[in-house]
C-alpha cells in the first residue's frame, strides 16, 4: 500500500497541465469519485490494524498533495485562456469621459481668485450655527423677520441652533478672534426655507468679504466693487449703487452691474432696465464691531455679500436653480473645459 502511495505522488508531482480543460481532465483522474486517489481510500480497509495510522497519514497527506498540485496548475492556467489571435493590440482604449467641474465651483473659484488678488484671504466657518453668528452680533434686532421660522431653519431652540442663512456668521467668526487688519473673504453654502422652484431654493450659496482697519471708508468700497464688477464682466462693466438697508451695514447699498447681455439697452433679462442687481454692501455698523471686540473708534470697515448662484446665471444664462442641484449630467457636460 505504502508503495503505491508513493508511486501516485511522484506521478502527481510531476503532473503537468497547459489548459483549464487539461487540469479538469487530471482533476477527474485524480480526485473525482472513481480517481485514482479515491480508490486507494476504497483499499485502506484492508490494510493490518497495526498500520492503518502510518498508512492513513500517508494517504491524507496524498490527498492533500494531490488537491494543493491541482489548484496550483488551475491557477497557472486560467490566464491563458484568453484567444489573442482576434485582437487588434494597435486599436486605442476606449475614451475615459472627463469630469467636469460644477459651475457653481467655477464661478466661486472666479470670485476667490479675484479678491486674492487684492490680498483678501478664505475664512471659512460652519453651516450650523448660533443666533450669536448669524444674528444678535450682527445687529438684527430680536425681532427682526429673518428670525423667523419662516426663514431660518431650526435645529433646536433655546438656546438656538439653527442653518446659517447667510455668510456673514463668518464675519463674527474672525474678527472675535482677530484684530485688525483684517481682509477676508467667505464662501460657503447658505440655507434658508423657501419653497424649491426655478428662482428659489432651500439652500445656495455665497460669498461675503470683509474688510476692517483704520480708515477704510465707502470710496475703498466703490473701487473694490468696481474692480470686481470689471474683473468678473469684463472691462465695459459700470455699477451703480442704490441706497438699502441692513442690519449690519450703516450706510448700506445695493450694488447693480450694467446688463451684460443687452449691453445695457434693455431686454427681457434686465427688465429692460438695461441694470441687474448683484450684491448687497455697506459699511460694517460700528454695534457690530464692538459686538465682536473691536473698537469702532478706532476701526472702520466695508462688507459686502453676493450669492454664487446669481452671478453664475449672469455668467451662464442658467435661468432655472434647480440645475445646479440636480447633478442632471447633460446639464454639467455643458462645463467641460471650463475653467
Ligand atoms: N448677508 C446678506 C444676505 O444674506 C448679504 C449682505 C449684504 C452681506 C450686505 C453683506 C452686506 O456683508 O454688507 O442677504
């Protein structure tokens, strides 16, 4: 017995196999019911009481040599399968489709890259905030309608957690820590609750920008705006300002850039005032500086605050919002290649 054992493991060590089907084919003489080490199994009966240990290890460790070798010579074949002869290897890949980047990501990286240049920096905070952040520094008075449920939506109340509505909770953010000069901008997302249709939605973007030392006044404000209005429409852009009110501003504007679709004659975009508006701005109100630990005797300000969405549909004519969050592909395919 012990010598047939030892003759089947030199065969099956020598076992050679150039296909899958010639490895099932050993397989089958081998392992398989009626293979060959089966059979030794089927002989073990007979084999004297005093041997069956010795022998019984010798037919495991066949078994186990038996299946190792088999599997071995699988794997070394199931990569040869593949017929090459019908393959053109000259053929060029199939094309990756490039990503794209989302407007709303061009035109903040737009607005970024324009206020870096006049040596502002990012500051970024959170979307949950504090009615510290977001309104009491700010100077909303407590009963001030943003506050409201209509408008803000709350986490929790008392004491109040809630989404920013707008970025200028950012503001509070860094001058509590920082002392002038200080020249940020903020972008980020903002969320308010409104009903979701093609001119609202429940939550969009912004981007503030902050600017406090000593001696900033509205003639710096003008010609920031201006540059910016210049830089983002091109060269031929005129603003206006139009007096306004907010909370945190004193004196407060709004800011309207010439129409870049009819040029300023009229159309349907501008309605035919040949003016869109595009941001709010103002002079930081001296309650909200000291609210945030700096002194207005000593500092003045300007802020202002835009939404993304709003200069993406001047810039791209996207005159539904909910595009921009919809992730439509046939929508965002549109901005292959911009950059
Ligand atoms: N926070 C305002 C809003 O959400 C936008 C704004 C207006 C920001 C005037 C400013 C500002 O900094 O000066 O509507």
């Amino acid at each position: 017995m012990i010598e047939k054992i030892n003759a089947l493991k030199a065969e099956i060590e020598a076992l050679e196999a150039a296909t899958p089907q010639e490895v099932e084919a050993l397989r089958i003489k081998y392992l398989s019911k009626k293979g060959s080490v089966s059979l030794l199994m089927n002989d073990f009966r007979n084999v004297p009481a005093d041997q069956k240990r010795a022998v019984g290890m010798a037919v495991n460790e066949l078994k186990t040599l038996a299946t190792e070798k088999i599997n071995a010579l699988k794997e070394a074949t199931e990569n040869t399968e593949t017929d090459l002869s019908g393959l053109d290897l000259t053929r060029s890949a199939a094309p990756l489709p490039m990503g794209t980047r989302h407007p709303l990501m061009l035109v903040r990286q737009e607005i970024n890259s324009i206020f870096r240049r006049l040596g502002f920096n990012i500051a970024e905070g959170p979307e949950i905030e504090d009615d510290w952040h977001v309104f009491s520094s700010l100077n909303f008075a407590a009963d001030h309608p943003a506050r409201d449920m209509q408008d803000t939506f709350f986490i929790r109340r008392n004491p109040d957690v809630l989404l920013r509505t707008h970025t200028s909770s950012v503001q509070t953010r860094v001058m509590e820590h920082t002392q002038p000069p200080i020249r940020i901008i903020c972008p980020g997302r903002v969320f308010r609750n409104e009903a979701i249709s093609a001119r609202a939605h429940c939550f969009f973007h912004q981007v503030e920008a902050l600017y406090v030392d000593k001696n900033v006044s509205f003639a710096d404000l003008k010609q920031t705006l201006l540059y910016f209005a210049r830089e983002m429409f091109g060269p031929e852009t005129k603003i206006r300002l139009r007096p306004s009110y907010f909370p945190f501003t004193e004196p407060s504007a709004e800011m309207d850039i010439s129409c870049n679709l009819c040029g300023g004659k009229g159309c349907s975009f501008c309605k035919h005032t040949g003016w869109v508006e595009i941001l709010g701005c103002g002079m930081v109100d001296p309650n909200v500086l000291d609210a945030c630990g700096i002194d207005s005797k000593i500092y003045s300000g300007f802020a202002l605050g835009m939404g993304v969405e709003r200069i993406a549909n001047l810039k791209y004519r996207v005159n539904d919002l909910r595009l921009f969050s919809e992730n439509d592909r046939r929508f965002l395919r549109e901005f292959a290649g911009a950059h």
